[in-house]
C-alpha cells in the first residue's frame, strides 16, 4: 500500500533514501570510535569526526550532534590554516546544524581544544555556508596568539543557547570573534582573554549583528 510500488517492483526514490539518512550522530569520547555508525548505542570519538561526516553528507533535513561526554583535544601539534580550531564546520552548500550537550546528564558537556602558546589553535569555527546552534556546551581552551576567535570565530549564522564561553585567548575576541549572525540566549561568557580588543566579545560589524536574548550574564 504504497507509491513506491508498482506491478510488483520497488522503485527506490531521493526522498525514500533521504529518510533513511542519519541526520542526528552521538559523540562519546570515552567508549566512541570513528569507525561507528554514530547512532546512540555506536558513537562517535569526537564532534569533530561528527562534523566531518556532516559535512560530507550534507543535504536535506537539519543535522544533531549530542555530546554523551566531554571532549577534550589531546593531540599535540598546532592546528594550522587560516581559520584554526579544533572544530572546522566549513560545508560546501548551506548547511542547518545544531551542536549540543546531552540534557539528561545535568550538566553542560565541555569542548576542551586544550590549546596553549606551545600548541596553539581555537575551539570552533563555523564557515560562512553554516547556520549553527550550540547548546548546553562549555566553549573552553583555546588560545591563539595572532589570530582571532579563540573560543569561536563565526563567519556564518550562530545560536548559542545556555552555553558557557570561557577561559580562550585570542589576538581579538577571546571568547568568541563573529562576522555574520550572532544571537545569544543565557549564556555566560567569562575569563577570556583578548591581547588586542574585544575579551569576551568581539564583533567586526556593529552591534545590530546582536540579539542578546533573554539573559546574558
């Protein structure tokens, strides 16, 4: 009793496949692996295996990424290229991701680049093609000495909602460097550094750029 059958053959169509897509990844750092499916019972290492394959599959309904535990970067190199950061959301066409902390736990789950002046490189950056949200996540541990956006630098449209931004350092905009798009909604932004201007935020257009929301504190 279907369209997708005809005189006994299955004709299988975009949007049957589409439906089948996985559009929400589970992150879990502890018991996670790249090689896993993502699904809740076979996650991922990291958001940024996550993102990878969000990227690369990027199409149709809006993407999730839930946090099950914290995530902190403990490789040693620097990130390099001329937006660095842990996290790279850069897809090649418009792209609606939401990023969050898993909300039966308690507590925000932490993204921890775990950067320093020996290895530096900033926590996330989203490209310009990305409409982001991030939610009940702690942004912590970037530094970056001559370049700008150490929690978050935002070329594109970004949501924070009940997010910590704290303890990032960056030549401008220690806690978060945006562009484009910035709404902010209970947030506590605190303990950024920023060498030249803009410690907890720095914004390169004017401040019509912003909605605050609610409460910021």
């Amino acid at each position: 009793n279907t369209s997708y059958i005809s005189g006994g053959n299955f004709t299988l169509t975009p949007d049957i496949i589409e439906k089948q897509r996985r559009h929400k990844f589970y992150v879990d750092q502890t018991n996670g692996s790249s090689t896993n499916n993502g699904s809740y019972f076979s996650p991922l290492d990291s958001v940024k295996t996550a993102v990878a394959k969000v990227c690369s599959q990027n199409g149709g309904a809006p993407y999730t990424i839930v946090l099950l535990s914290d995530d902190i970067d403990t490789s040693a190199a620097s990130y390099t290229g001329s937006t660095p950061a842990y996290i790279q959301i850069s897809p090649a066409a418009n792209l609606q991701l939401t990023i969050e902390g898993d909300k039966t736990a308690g507590t925000k789950r932490t993204i921890n680049a775990n950067r320093t002046s020996a290895n530096e490189g900033g926590v996330i950056y989203i490209g310009s093609n990305a409409n982001v949200t991030i939610d009940n996540l702690k942004v912590t541990g970037g530094y970056l000495s001559s370049y700008n956006g150490g929690g978050i630098r935002n070329d594109g449209e970004l949501h924070i909602k009940n997010c910590d931004v704290t303890g990032n350092t960056a030549y401008c905009g220690g806690g978060i460097y945006t562009c484009a798009s910035l709404t902010i909604n209970e947030a506590l932004i605190s303990d950024n550094i920023a060498t030249d201007k803009g410690g907890g935020i720095y914004s390169k257009n004017n401040l019509s750029a912003f909605d605050f929301g609610s409460a910021v504190r």
